[in-house]
C-alpha cells in the first residue's frame, strides 16, 4: 500500500505567519506605539558612529508574538551591518521597545536607526522578497518515502487526507537554519517526519533591499494516504 501526496508550497517573507490565513491582515502598530524614541535617541547619542553608504547597515528587523510581546531586535541584513554597531544598538534598541496589542501570529516591522548626536529613528518599509524554495522535487520524494513507510507501519492511515505546515528558516546562504511546526496534521509521526524532510530543502535566499538576508518561509504538505 503506497501513499500519494500532493505537496503545496507556499513561500511566506518572514513573521508573522498567522497573517497567512486571515482574510482581513491589521495594520501593524506605528513607530510611536511600540518605541520609546525619546529614551533611545538620548541613548544614541552616546554610542560612536562612522559613515555608511547603505541603509541595510542601520536597518533593523522588529517582531512581537502573538501575545504582543517584543521579542529581541535583529539586523535585517546582517552581513551589511557592522557587528560593534549591532551590540551596541541592540540592547538600547530592546530597552525602548514596548508592548503591543496582541495579535494572531504578531507582527514584524522595520526601523532604520542612525546613532550619534544627530541620532535618527524611522520605521520603514524595504522591499523585502522570500527565500525561494529550489529542490522541491527532492523535498517531496523524500516526504513521500517517509509517510510510505509510516503507512506500512499503520495501515489504519488507509484513505486519510491531512495537512502539516512547517516554518522553516533560511540564512543568508540559501540554507535551512530551523524548522518548526505551525500546524499539525493531527498525526505526530507525520509531523515529525516534515520536520526531518525539511532538512534537506535547499533555497534561494530571501533579500532586504536587494541584499541577501535571512527569512521565514512556510511549507504547507498535504499528504492523502490511499487505499490502493
């Protein structure tokens, strides 16, 4: 007994990924709602600057959970960005942020942040692609194998059609750096064998402003286990 398997890809740029099955998608909260930009501008002022040519070296990545919760500001593009300035800004840039309202799956924005006397802060919205997934041909043939297997171990899977969706997370370099479940399949060893299928996925990487930069994509499987 063989199963078949349909897989769908679904390319996602980053979180929040409960936007993805909304109909309606809120606006995320503006720069003065989640930012005490007094506190940090008097911050960073003290923290020593040198000239940059691209905004990518100031532009930082922002996310909240779902709970509205801030979670710990990243360099959107970080090879662009010098580290000495990252761990310098980070923190004082983690300090000032603030609660937000809770939102299914959170919210995600982008703030430019030049540091110095003349200390600027603006949120903004760069052109930012996903990774692009280049082996799915692979991705589902070792999928497929897997949930072969586990039909020939449960042969009560006969004639069940389930979905699991994984976040996987890409560096840089096109590689899987994470992966995580989203939704389940109701079917814990299907779910763990996406998980491991994923491993061997292979993409283009995603990009800020044109520069190569880590991303979030989503991979949605359907799996129908026939009775043939």
């Amino acid at each position: 007994m063989k199963p078949w398997i349909g897989l769908a890809i679904l390319l996602f740029s980053a979180a929040p990924l409960g936007a993805q099955t909304e109909s309606v998608v809120a606006a995320p909260p503006r720069l003065h709602a989640f930012l005490d930009t007094a506190s940090l501008r008097a911050a960073l002022a003290h923290v020593p600057v040198r000239p940059h040519r691209r905004r990518t070296e100031r532009l930082f990545r922002i996310e909240w959970d779902s709970t509205g919760q801030p979670l710990a500001p990243t360099p959107a593009v970080p090879r662009a960005m010098p580290g000495a300035y990252r761990d310098a800004v980070v923190p004082l840039l983690q300090a000032a942020l603030r609660p937000t309202t809770p939102h299914h799956g959170g919210w995600a924005s982008f703030v430019f942040v030049d540091a110095g006397s003349a200390a600027r802060i603006e949120e903004v919205f760069p052109i930012e692609l996903p990774a692009r997934l280049t082996n799915g041909t692979a991705l589902h043939q070792a999928l497929y194998q897997q949930a072969g297997r586990l039909l020939q171990r449960d042969t009560s899977l006969a004639g069940r059609r389930v979905t699991v969706r994984v976040a996987v997370d890409v560096d840089a370099r096109g590689n899987v750096a994470g992966a995580r479940l989203v939704s389940s399949s109701g079917i814990m060893a299907l779910d763990e064998a996406a998980l491991r299928a994923v491993r061997i996925a292979r993409f283009q990487p995603g990009s800020v402003d044109g520069e190569p930069a880590p991303s979030t994509v989503v991979l949605p499987f359907e799996v129908v286990f026939s009775r043939d």
